[in-house]
C-alpha cells in the first residue's frame, strides 16, 4: 500500500470548496428518477445525461471527484471520448461504486447486509485500470422497533473494512459510507445514537483489518430526525448534533468527511453542511458526497430534451456552487436567489 499516494487522493476529493457528484445510480435506481421525469431508461438516455452533467461547466470549479456505475465507467460520449476522460479534463477524479447491493440479512427481518466482496481484489484491479482512483461501498442501516440489530450493524462493519481494506491494496481510495436512513419516525436523538454505534463499530472494524485512515474518506448521514418524526429539528440543532457524533468516534487523521444526501431538500443538504463547516474547528475537511442533492434539479430541467440540456447544466452548476459555497461554510440563503 502506497499510503501518501492514497492521502494524496483524498485530500484532493476534499479540496477547499469543492466535492463529490454521486452519479452511480445502479440501472434500477437511474430507472426511478428518469421515470419522475418522463425519461425512458435507455443506455443512450444515461449516457446523454451524464455526458452532459460531465461537461458542464461546474465540474472544474465546484466537483472534485464523480461517483460512476460500472457501465459508466466504460462508456463513451457522443463522439466517442470516453465518459471517464471528460471527468479528468475537468480536473475531477473518477471514482466507482463496488457494492451489488443491500441484501436482506438472514436471521434479521427488515435488515440488510450490502454485498459484493466476491472477486473484488480482482476487480479493483480492472478498475484501476480504467482510471478509477476512488470507490464507494454502502451499508444501510435503518432505525425501527427493535432494529438496528447488533448482528446487522457487525455484518456491515466488517464488509465496510474487508472492502476498504482491499481498496487500499489496490492503491484506490476506499470511500466508507454507513448510512442510516432518514426514513423512520425516530427523533434526532436516536439517529444521534444510532449514528455513533455505526461509527464506532465501523472505524473499529477498519482498524482490525488494517485499513489507514489516512487513505480514507467517510460517508456519513447527517444527524437528522426520521421524516416521519414529528418534530423536526432546526438547521442549527442538526449542524451541532453532527460535529458532536463526527468529533466523538472518527479520528482526526481521516482526511476528509463526505456526507450523502439521502432524502433530504436540496436546500435543506446545503444550509446543514455549511452551518457544519460554520462551526468551524474541525480536524477533518467536511464536503458534499450528493446524489440527489445536485441532480434532482437537473433532472428535471432537462426532461429528457436535446433542447434543455442548456438549463439542465444551469441548474447542476447552481447546486454545484451552493454546495461549494456550503463547503467552505460560507453559503446563506440569499445566495439561492444569485
Ligand atoms: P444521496 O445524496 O442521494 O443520498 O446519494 C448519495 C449516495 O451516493 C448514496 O450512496
């Protein structure tokens, strides 16, 4: 392992005031949002989608790495430059999702364990080769009666660390995402909870298995209550709860933290991660991992016409800057209205 190679990596995905498009919707979950806007789910429709996202303009300024598909990764553009060759002339790193899923987890009902280590050595070796110098790997956890279970949060540490320890071995930065989920009616305080045994449990787990922090990135959820919860929290109560949990269990030699989305309002994903990055003093750089957060926007703008793809590339380059703006702590609302 090539380890100042690996920091090298992540601290270049978490550069000052830019961050990550999570662009590797499996070809099931890509079906979901272009069915929201009329698209059918063609590979030529998800290649003239993200060969537009991967020219637009945004990318060089606010997007430091992209997330792809395995289909993505091998693609070409319209006139046949390879999609991944697009995202390093704009200065971005292609990164590749390795996971095969969620699964449900035997013994547990209503639980999941993600799966996808089979082969993987070999396949990190491939990747690599295709230019990917970063990957992703998600665990879901979710927050019910009597759930999460001890087994369910052990199982998915251990993948997390087997996956980025072979990541590491590969000299591809392992991005470790355990999300819990934001669907439930659980308060801020359970997710709170929740949120810091996944996180103990994971970081023990990559440390078992040898994995550096150094040549990390951390995925993590917000602290958020459940949409479901009757009481919602403000922007400041979730910003405080996050960098209390982030402080407590992950060490301050990872290099950066990445959050996802994960249901949230675009602007609701903005105001959280600036008023983080607001409170200032932190010992990791703090950034956007969106999916949805910066594509919902240009989703629907585009709609799937030729002729839109001009403002669809306007409103990815408006979430991109917000989210840029946020990263550095400095984003404010009247900054949507610019
Ligand atoms: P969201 O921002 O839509 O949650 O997606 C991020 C991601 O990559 C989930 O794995």
């Amino acid at each position: 392992m090539n380890l100042d190679e690996l920091n090298g990596i992540a601290k270049k995905m978490v550069a000052k005031g830019r961050g990550i498009l999570a662009a590797d919707e499996s070809s099931g979950t890509i079906k979901k949002r272009f069915d929201a806007i009329g698209v059918e789910n063609t590979e030529d429709n998800r290649r003239d989608y993200r060969e537009f996202l991967f020219r637009s303009s945004a990318m060089k300024d606010h997007i430091s790495g992209v997330i792809l598909f395995d289909e993505t990764i091998r693609q070409k553009a319209k006139d046949g430059t390879p999609l991944v060759k697009l995202i390093q002339d704009a200065g971005s790193i292609p990164g590749i999702k390795v996971d095969a899923g969620a699964k449900p987890l035997a013994g547990s009902p209503g639980e999941t364990v993600t799966e996808g280590l089979d082969g993987l050595r070999e396949r990190f070796v491939e990747y690599h080769k295709l230019g990917a110098r970063f990957a992703k790997w998600r665990a879901v956890i979710d927050i019910a009666d009597g759930i999460p279970t001890y087994n369910c949060v052990n199982a998915n540490a251990q993948a997390l660390a087997r996956y980025a320890a072979l990541a590491q071995e590969n000299g591809i930065v392992p991005i470790v995402e355990p999300e819990i989920l934001m669907d439930g009616a659980h308060d801020i305080a359970t997710c709170e909870r929740v949120t810091g045994w996944v996180l103990e449990t994971t970081f023990s787990q990559l440390f078992y298995a040898g994995v550096r922090p150094e040549g990390m990135i951390l995925k993590p959820n917000m602290i958020v209550p459940g949409k479901k919860c009757a009481k919602q929290n403000s922007i400041a109560e979730v910003a405080e709860a996050t960098v209390r949990v982030l402080k407590r269990h992950v060490p301050s030699s990872v290099p950066g933290i990445a959050f996802l989305s994960g249901g949230q309002s675009d602007e609701d994903a903005t105001a959280h991660l600036s008023a983080i990055n607001a409170i200032g003093n932190l010992p990791w750089a703090v950034t956007f991992s969106y999916g949805r957060a910066l594509q919902a926007a240009p989703q629907k703008a585009w709609s799937g016409k030729a002729e839109n793809v001009a403002k669809a590339q306007a409103a990815f380059g408006h979430r991109a800057r917000m989210n840029g703006l946020a990263a550095t702590g400095a984003w404010s609302k009247a900054n949507e209205a610019a």
